[in-house]
C-alpha cells in the first residue's frame, strides 16, 4: 500500500509538471486555434532566465514575476514573428512551421549563451522530504502542484468572470463576428500569446529545481506536456491538470509494475485511444465546424 | 592554393620565433581531437580537449615533433553519431590530419573510427570505454584504432569486485540508461556478477533527460538491493542520487567512472556523497609527473574550486598525444602506416599522467589500460579522492601495464 501511495505521489507531481507547461497551449489554442509548438522552449528561456536572475543575488520569489514580464515579452514575440503572418493570410500549417522554426532559434540561442550543460536551479524550499500518509514528498513538489492548480484557477476564471475572457471566448467561437463587434481580435491573440508564454516561463522556473536546467531541457517535457493537452482536451483547465494527473500516474506505475523499459507507453496509448474515441479530449468540448 | 600561403607564413615566423633550424619551416603536424564539447557529456569533452593542448603547447615549446610544431584541430561532436562521422570525413579529406585523439562516446567513435580505418590513419580513443571500440576491425589485417582509456569489460568486473567482494553486498540493483554506453555496460554488469554467483535482484532502465526515478528505486528497494550499480552519465546519474534523497531510502552507488562527472556531482549535491567508481586517475599529486600536470592544468585553464570537471579525460587527453608524439617521433614519418607500427612497437618508455606506457600496444592489443592502473575513487565534499587510503599510498608507486 505504502509503495502506490508513493507512486501515485510521485506520479501527481511528475503529472503537474506536465500540466503546468500543458496551459500554455491551451491558451493560444482558446483564441486562434494555434497552438506554440515552441512552448517547451519558453518553458527552458523562462527557467534559464530565472536561473541568471537568482545567479545575479536575486530572491526566488522576487524573481517569479520579473521571468513572467520575459515571457510575455517573448510570447507576444512569437506571435508577432510566427503566427499573426499566418493567420492573416488564413494558412492552415504556416504557424506549424513558424513556431517550431522559433523554437529552434531560442534554443541555439540558449546554448550559446548558457552552454548546453545541465546546470542546477537552487531550491528555495528545503530539499528534504516530508512524510504524507507513509510516503516521502518533497516541499518543491507541493510547490508544483499549488502553482498548477492556481494556475487552472486563475486561467479559468479569466475565461468565465471577467471581460477580457469574455472577449478571448468570443474570439476563439467565431473571430470575424468578434471583430465585428469591435474586439481587437489581433491584440486578443497577441495577448493570448504573451499569456501562453508567461505560463510557461512562470512553469519554467517552477520545476527547475525538480528537473535540471538546460537549454535541452524543454523538448521532452515539451512534448509530454502536448500529450497532457490532448488527453485532457486544449479547451478545459480541468483537463489539463486531470490529464496530467493520468499520465504521470500511468508513468510511475507501469515502470513499477510493469518494466521501465516500457514506462512511456501507456501514456501514449491513452493518447492514441483519445484521440480516436473523443477527438476533443476527455473533457473538451467537442466543437462543431460548420463547412 | 592561396589559402596555405598565409598559414605557411605563420609556421615561418613561428619557427624564425623559435631560432630552429631550416627544415622547422616545414607545415605543422596537424592533429584531429573530436569529442563533444557541448551538451550532457561535455565536461568530458572539454576537459580531454584541454588536457590534449596542455600536451600539445608543452611538446611544442620544447621543439615539437620531427622539428615540426603540432596543431589541434579541434571539433565538436555534440555526441552525435552523425556529426561524428562529418567530422572524421573532414579531418581526413580536408584537413588531412596526420592522426586523430578523442571521442567519449562510444557510439560516435564506433561510427566515425572506420573512416580512418580506411584512410590508414590512426585514432587514439582517449575517454569512450565501449569494449568493442578497439575490435571492431579484428577481422581486418591491419587495425588503426587504439586507445588508453580504461574499457568497459575493465571496468564492470571492478564494480562488481567492490560491490560483492570488498564491501559484502549480496543484494544488488543495475540502474543503466538506454543508451549504447548503458546497455552494453549493463551486460559487462551481468556477465561480472554471474562470475561471482550473484544476480541482480532488479535490473531497471532510464532515457536520457528523464526527470522522475521513482519507478527504478522503488523496484530495487523493494527488491531489498544492498547497494545500487550505475551505467550511465551525470544528469541523470544526479536524477537518481536526487530520487534517492526523496524516497528517503539512502543506499551506496557503485558505477561506471562516469559518477565522476561534474555534473552529477553538481547537481547530486549532499545526496551524491559516497559515490565510487573505478578511475585512472584521481586529482591528487602524487608523483611529480602528476603534480606539474595538475598545476600547469589548473593555472592554465583556471577551473571553478581549482577542481577539474573530469580529471580522468583530462590526464588520459593528455597521455594520448605524449603516445602519439612517441610514436610519431620514432616512426620519423607522419605517414599513417608507420605511425602505426611504431604504436604497436614502442622502443621508450612514455611517462604519462596515469601510467609510464612501457610496451602499451602490440599487433594484437589496442588497449592500454589494464584491470591493475584503475583505483577506486569517491565522491567527498563535492570533489573525487581515492576511496582507500591504501591505493592513495601506494599511488606514488606507478603501476604498468600487466
């Protein structure tokens, strides 16, 4: 019994890692239907900046906002640069292209100015593990789980209480009617960036002290997070952090149980059963698309 | 032809410089080092880069070889197979080295060595400590890969000496990555056991860049493992030091030489204390030979904690041209084949940083590291020292090739 409850614990956290980058998708995917394949790499940008930032005697908690504004900043970036030349000429795939070109570039960036050594992000939590119902938990990792579950909280009312939300939902359901009734829908969608961006620098940091830092460090997460959106659905917060939940469970326990040669699997698996049995994800809405 | 005239007045003013005689005009001995100096393994690749031009600038401040200077030409393989076979296509066609020195990761060196293997030039493997690196061409008349880096099949039956033998260990647990590097040092791991009659109460895998290793240590602690065993490099390495700390569940690491990395001891922190594995060399100066090296490194390249990111690449970087130059020297030619005969037939004796080379290759051995040079070394207050005291006094005595 001791052995899953540290699995599922483990599993949970490992999950909300995958979680807190996942948002960033869903945020672009709310306005314009595009997602930042880049997002991974905002996710290492944030963190090394954050590094540099503590490096130079800055305090964590300080820090945390000044990585926020630096993502934003390069959201809005990649919007401008990658996508908003795509959706103005109404091209399916070009923002595809564009922001995995993007990525790349901030990645060779990365390495030149940080090299391509993993480095160690230090904690501002106490590093030794506590003990919850028999199983051993780090400080950091309860860290991870509040951020991400503030995160879903935050996004969520965002979308459903106030203004602004109101103006993305009206520009993710039908943007020419939305700028028809005066939303900026161009600045939704660079807001919409800045924000997905800011996530992901903010997730960045978060999980640095748990991961290593590098400038290699966002492809893999990069694309567990991308499975998490698409379990989870890219239009519900809920869903996310229940994806998430689901695939991190399902790594920890299939490596235990299973043989940890195999441990990415089932995860996949579910990916694949998802997409075919509900395309929009477990807790998406399914979206009708009238030809 | 335009672009050799500049370079042929720099070797003039070099050897005007240095008041040799007429035929120090003569091109440079150009030298290829591969190896990554960028990404996971890079403080590998960086120190064996540096070590090979501390040896480099010594030779050639007193002369260089056949009165010629040496020049590194230096290239990075990110530890990637195909950039590694680029670049032995370009030392060999453009730049038409005389020899080559490096490579750390075994697969990199297994897919670019056979390009030299067909120009006949010589490789003198200095890290990658896969077993088959130096066989790979048995089969061929005449094999042109070497190396003096301690190999797998050494290296395996140490951690399992240490781990079963000297501490007592009956229970053990592999943990090895799922790279070439980790699964065939995982079945050296069980081919050494078995030797002993013990088998592995778990055998478990990881990927590169995996950040949650909770899986792995549970399945060994509940197989009740004594003592962990490691293949694998210093990330991940420190992931699982890391995920020790959290489970709360604190058992010896026994590994590879790799445990001596920088970057897992950097990032292991306090968890990764009392890690030990099998190491050529151990920054301790404890002939003179080791401690000019140490000093001449440490003023030289200036590194953090005046500790050496890898002092095993850095001294066996640093052997692997004082052996070239030996044999360069008494083959009196740059020509491949010779340099070749003369590494299989040494005359002198080489005084390196790990060993004296006396007789280190022959037509049949390609390997100079035996299972008596390597020591044990641990991780202490952030650095590597010699595990036991013993080996540390009888360090002084160097120890040849059996």
């Amino acid at each position: 019994m001791q052995i899953l409850t540290q699995l599922i614990f483990s599993g949970i956290a490992l999950g909300m890692i995958y979680a807190v980058i996942a948002f960033g998708y869903q945020l672009t995917f709310a306005t314009s239907d595009t997602l930042n394949f880049g997002q991974g790499d905002a996710l290492m940008l944030g963190a090394l900046v954050g590094l540099t930032l503590v490096g130079l005697g800055v305090n964590y908690w300080l820090m945390l906002p000044l990585v926020c504004l630096f993502g934003a900043f390069q959201g809005a970036v990649v919007e401008r640069i990658g996508v908003r030349p795509a959706i103005k000429i109404k091209s399916e795939f070009g923002w595809i292209m564009s922001t995995i070109a993007l990525g790349i570039i901030f990645k060779n960036v990365a390495e030149n100015v940080w090299g391509r050594d993993d480095l160690k992000f230090p904690s501002p939590l106490p590093e030794s593990p506590l003990k919850v119902l028999g199983a051993n938990v780090l400080p950091m990792e309860i860290l991870v789980v509040g951020g991400a579950i503030l995160m879903m909280l935050a996004v969520e009312f965002f979308n459903r209480k106030t203004i602004y939300g109101k103006a993305v939902v009206a520009t993710f359901n039908d943007r020419d009617a939305a700028k028809l009734m005066g939303i900026n829908t161009a600045l939704v969608i660079t807001f919409s960036y800045a924000l997905s961006s800011m996530t992901a620098a903010f997730a960045g940091v978060l999980i640095a002290p748990l991961t290593l830092t590098g400038a290699t460090m966002g492809a893999v997460l990069g694309l567990k997070a991308f499975a998490v959106a698409i379990i989870g659905g890219l239009t519900s917060g809920m869903g996310i952090i229940v994806g998430g939940i689901i695939l991190g469970i399902a790594e920890t326990t299939t490596g235990f149980y299973l043989s940890t040669g195999y441990k990415d699997v089932p995860g996949l698996v579910l990916l694949l059963i998802v997409l075919a049995v509900r395309p929009a994800g477990l807790f998406g809405k399914t979206a009708i698309k009238k030809v | 032809m335009t672009r050799s005239t500049p370079f042929g007045q720099i070797a003039l003013a070099l050897a005007a410089a240095s008041l040799t005689t007429l035929c120090a005009a003569a091109d440079p001995i150009k030298i290829g080092v591969a190896g990554p100096f960028t990404g996971g393994s890079s403080s590998m690749g960086v120190s064996m880069r540096d070590g090979v031009r501390l040896a480099i600038d010594e030779i050639n401040k007193s002369g260089g070889v056949l009165g010629r200077q040496l020049v590194a030409v230096e290239r990075d393989d990110e530890a990637k197979n195909e950039r590694g076979v680029q670049i032995a296509q370009e030392l060999i066609n453009k730049e038409k080295v005389t020899a080559t020195v490096g490579y750390i990761n075994t697969g990199v060196a297994l897919a670019s060595q056979r390009f030299f293997q067909e120009a006949k030039i010589p490789v003198m493997n200095n890290v990658a400590t896969g077993s088959i690196i130096t066989h790979q061409f048995d089969k061929e008349p005449e094999n042109y890969v070497f190396r003096n880096a301690a190999h797998d099949s050494i290296q395996a039956p140490m951690i399992v000496e240490e781990a079963i033998a000297r501490r007592g260990f009956k229970k053990v647990a592999i943990l090895a990555d799922s790279t070439n590097y980790g699964q065939l040092g995982r079945q050296d791991l069980e081919t050494a056991l078995k030797t002993k009659g013990v088998t592995p109460v778990a055998v478990e895998k990881f990927n590169i860049k995996d950040v949650d290793m909770t899986a792995q240590l549970l399945k060994a602690k509940e197989a009740g493992a004594e003592a962990v065993l490691t293949y694998g490099i210093g990330p991940e390495l420190a992931q699982i030091a890391n995920g020790m700390t959290k489970l709360g569940w604190k058992v010896p690491m026994v590994g590879s030489w790799t445990l001596s990395m920088a970057n897992y001891i950097d990032n292991a922190g306090p968890g990764g204390e009392g890690a030990r594995m099998p190491q050529t060399f151990i920054q301790e100066p404890t002939t003179p030979k080791r401690q000019s090296f140490i000093i001449s490194y440490l003023k030289t390249f200036n590194p953090k904690n005046a500790r050496m990111d890898s002092p095993v690449s850095a001294a066996q970087g640093y052997d692997s041209i004082y052996l070239l130059a030996a044999a360069i020297k008494q083959a009196g030619s740059t020509e491949g084949p010779k340099i070749k005969a003369a590494l299989e037939d040494l005359k002198t004796p080489v005084e390196g940083v790990v060993t004296t080379y006396n007789k280190p290759f022959s037509k049949t051995d390609h390997d100079a590291i035996t299972a008596n040079i390597p020591v044990f070394g641990e991780v202490k207050a952030g650095k590597v020292v010699y595990a036991y005291a013993d080996d540390q006094k009888k360090a002084s005595v160097v120890q040849l090739k059996k």
